[in-house]
C-alpha cells in the first residue's frame, strides 16, 4: 500500500528532466520584473525531497549568525529546518543589538540574487558538498532542465528547496564575514571599547558593525570581489553606512518596532502605524513588500480605516503588493466599495501585470453576492484564455458565483488550451460546478502531468476540494 502511495514519485525520480512549467512576471517594487515559473506539483515534491535529501551536507555548518532556511545552530544532527518565524524574530533581536552597542553599521545585498546564481557554479558546489549518487545527480538533472526555459535563469524564486540551495552558494559570501568576526574582541575591556560588532546574514540580505567606516568598507570590497568570482554583484544602490542614532533609526525601521510598541501601549497609541501608512501612501512604487505587509497586517488586525481612502488612491501604483492589498480589504470588508474601481483598473492603463489584477480580484469573497456586471467581467477574462494567475482567479470565483456561466465559458475554452497547468485549473473548476465526471476525466487524461491529479479526484469521489485561504475566502473572512 505504502508503495502504490509513492509510486507516482519514484517514477519520476527514475525518470529525466523537468516536465513542463508555466512562466509567469511577478512585479517587483518600482514596476520592476521578477520572473517566475509554476512547476508541476510532482515535481515541485520531487525538487524539495531531493534537496531535503542532501540538506545536512549542504547547510548544516552554516555560521550561527545566518538567519533563515537553515538546520539548528546547536544540534548538529538535527533532523528539521528551524521554522522561518522563529529564525526572522532572532534576526531582529540580533540586528537590534548590534545597532545598539556598535558605533557603525553597513547593509548590502546581491542584486537580483536567486536568478543570478550560475548553474555551472551550483552544479560545483553540489558536487563538491552533496552526497553523490542518483539522488544527487536526479537534483542536478532537474535543475539544469529548469534552467534552459526560456526567459528563466538561475534558481527558482519563492520556493523552500531553492532558498536551501541559495543558502549553501551564498557560503562563499560568509567567509570574509567569518575572518571579520573572528578577529573582533571577544570579551573584557576590548570588546567594551570597540562596540559589540558583528554580522548577521538572512539570506543575501547582510548587515556588519563595528567600530569604523573604513573597516566595514573594507568588508565590502571584500564581498564584492568573491562576489565577482560567484558571478553576483553587491547592489551599491543599496549598500549603505549608518553610524551611531541613524543606524539604530534604520534597523528600527527595519524591524519597524517603534510600531508595535506603540500598539502595544495603554491607552494604545495608533501614530506610528499610522505614519507608516502615510510613507508608503506617500511613495507606493518605492515602498518594499515586507513594509507593506507589516503594515496591512496590522491595519486588519486593529481594524483601522483612517488612510482607507487615501490608501485605496494608491493601490494601483503598488502592484507588488497586491495579494496583500486583497487579503486586508477583503478582511475589512472594504471590497465592497471596491468593486467598480476593480473593473476599471483592469482595463485601465496602471494593470500593467496580470498577476496583480488576478491578486486584487482575490479581495471579493467566494461567498458573496456578486453583481450580473461583474461575474460578466470575470467571464469574458476567462473567455481571452489570461495568464495562469488570472485563469485561476477567474474560473475558480466563476465556478463559485455562477456555475452555469462557469460551465459555458470553460467548456468553450478547453479545446484552445494546451498546457496541463490550464487543464488542471479548468477541470478543477468544473469538479466545484458539479460537472459530469466525463469532460473532468478528458480535461486531464491528455496530459501525463495530469494523471495524478485525475487519481486525486476520481479518490475523492469527484467532491470538491479544501483550497488555500485566499481562494476559499467567504464574506466573513
């Protein structure tokens, strides 16, 4: 029983290459471009049980002030990765610190870090720390496949089995860092007198302290010439030094603490939070997507609506920030007054990436009473065959609010798709239409890929599927 379970997998494992992956444009701050593809779940699986596989030889000596997609600093043979909240709360309180005893700080990072990372250089460094074998050698393989689609390049992006990867390449980085460390005093009056000093690491994002500019510049040119010989660049549009109150001003508006503290008082004290709105009303383009998620986040659990309608002036030119827009309006219950505004900013000119659109269509709750215009809209997006994202979006909310138009649009667009992650996204919709089995069972069984899926369902007994948050959302979310 065991094996029929993992069958699927092990084929797959046994087999070659990748197979085929939907590219897709994530936007980044500033109108920038993230390119990022969707794999195929079994071979998503297979990418993470093959690195998994390899994970002691190629992170577990990482320096304990690395933070983030890493094995446990103290047990040497621990089995699980330490879990990202945890290790992003102990980044905090270390950048804290340091800021706070050391005299001067300097932040840099990698430019475009998991798509610059060079195949050949990634294929070394597996060798020379990875297990050798087939499993070894089935990562090699797959990750070579994925790096001749076109338009793509290095490691993919949002993804725990590439930070892992990213994680060991990056090593090379840590050890100017590490003779940096090893050099500061370590205890007594030294130590006292110089300011703590230190590093600490979360992916390429890299902070070092210490007692003077021209050291810590040193530092640098040292990164930037290992840097060169990885093939990465420091971004020097983001390298900056900070000494004394302004490098404490900049972690803290970092880790963005004032604002919670502030939150935390009694009576509570809402200016911070708020002045952190304004910032990123002021300049929403610039503004990066941790700030804003840190912000919205609160802003839904305070339930605050002071900057609703001057936020709202500003979505459109955050569109890096969307799901996150999504996810605290719908909350609020702000969607409601959003929906006029949602059809003119789709075919407006500021709908520059259809991730974003697909993104802010999540804010209208599946449950929901949906207006005739706006299911309409919905269909003729689906009907013009959009990029994976907005299919999703459009046939899954369809499928909910108007089955029968569902049916009517999706049957009609199934013979003009070709690519199984279509498929997959269409037949599931109609599985939540209550579709005849017949079409659901055709939609998949031309494409391997899809095989497992039509396993899933047929097990499932052709009900419907649980589905992540923000495509299950209700009106009370």
């Amino acid at each position: 029983m065991r094996a029929e379970k993992w069958a699927s997998l092990v084929r797959r494992l046994n087999a070659s290459g990748a197979c085929q992956v939907y590219s897709i444009d994530v936007p980044k701050e500033n109108f920038g471009v993230r390119p990022a593809v969707v794999m195929e779940p079994l071979d998503r699986l297979m990418y993470q049980s093959l690195v998994d596989f390899q994970r002691f030889n190629l992170i577990n000596d990482l320096d304990y002030w690395v933070y983030g997609w890493r094995l446990p600093r103290q047990d040497s043979h621990g089995k699980n990765y330490l879990t990202n909240k945890v290790e992003w709360a102990g980044y905090r309180v270390a950048l804290s610190n340091l800021a706070e005893f050391s005299p001067v700080g300097l932040k840099t990072d990698v430019t475009s870090c998991f798509a610059s990372i060079p195949m050949g250089g990634l294929v070394k460094d597996l060798r020379r720390h990875g297990v050798a074998g087939d499993a070894l050698e089935r990562l090699i393989d797959l990750l070579v496949e994925l790096d001749q689609t076109p338009g793509r390049s290095g490691l993919m992006q949002r993804s725990k089995s590439s930070s892992v990867l990213a994680n060991m390449y990056l090593r090379r980085l840590d050890k100017p860092l590490h003779e940096y460390y090893e050099k500061l005093p370590k205890r007594g009056f030294k130590r006292a007198l110089s300011g703590r000093g230190g590093v600490v690491r979360w992916m390429d994002d890299i902070w070092v302290f210490g007692l003077d500019e021209a050291t810590l510049r040193g530092v640098q040119v040292e990164l930037e010439g290992v840097a060169h010989g990885a093939k990465l660049e420091l971004n020097m549009g983001k390298t900056v030094v900070k000494a004394n109150e302004d490098l404490v001003a900049a972690v803290r508006k970092i880790q963005h603490s004032a604002v919670d503290d502030a939150l935390d008082s009694d009576p509570t004290d809402w200016q911070p939070l708020e002045e952190l709105l304004d910032g990123i009303i002021d300049d929403p383009t610039q503004a990066d997507r941790t700030t804003i998620r840190f912000a919205l986040h609160r802003m839904r659990t305070h339930e605050i609506s002071s900057r609703r309608d001057r936020l709202t002036s500003a979505v459109s030119m955050m569109p890096h920030a969307a799901d996150h827009v999504a996810r605290a309006y719908r909350h609020l219950g702000w969607w409601r007054s959003m929906r006029e505004w949602y059809l003119e900013y789709k075919k407006g000119p500021w709908a520059h990436f259809e991730w974003s659109v697909a993104r802010l269509g999540a804010m209208f709750p599946t449950q929901a009473r949906i207006s005739l215009r706006m299911r309409t809209a919905f269909a003729e997006t689906l009907h013009e065959r959009p990029s994976l994202p907005l299919m999703a979006l459009t046939a899954q909310r369809l499928a909910f609010w108007d089955p029968d138009l569902a049916r009517e649009v999706i049957y009609e667009l199934l013979p003009r798709v070709d690519h199984p992650h279509e498929r997959r996204i269409l037949a599931l919709s109609l599985l939540r239409t209550g579709d005849e089995r017949r079409l659901i069972r055709r939609s998949l069984s031309d494409f391997e890929e899809n095989a497992l899926t039509l396993r899933m369902i047929e097990k499932n007994r052709f009900d419907p599927f649980a589905v992540s948050p923000d495509f299950r959302a209700d009106d009370d979310d």
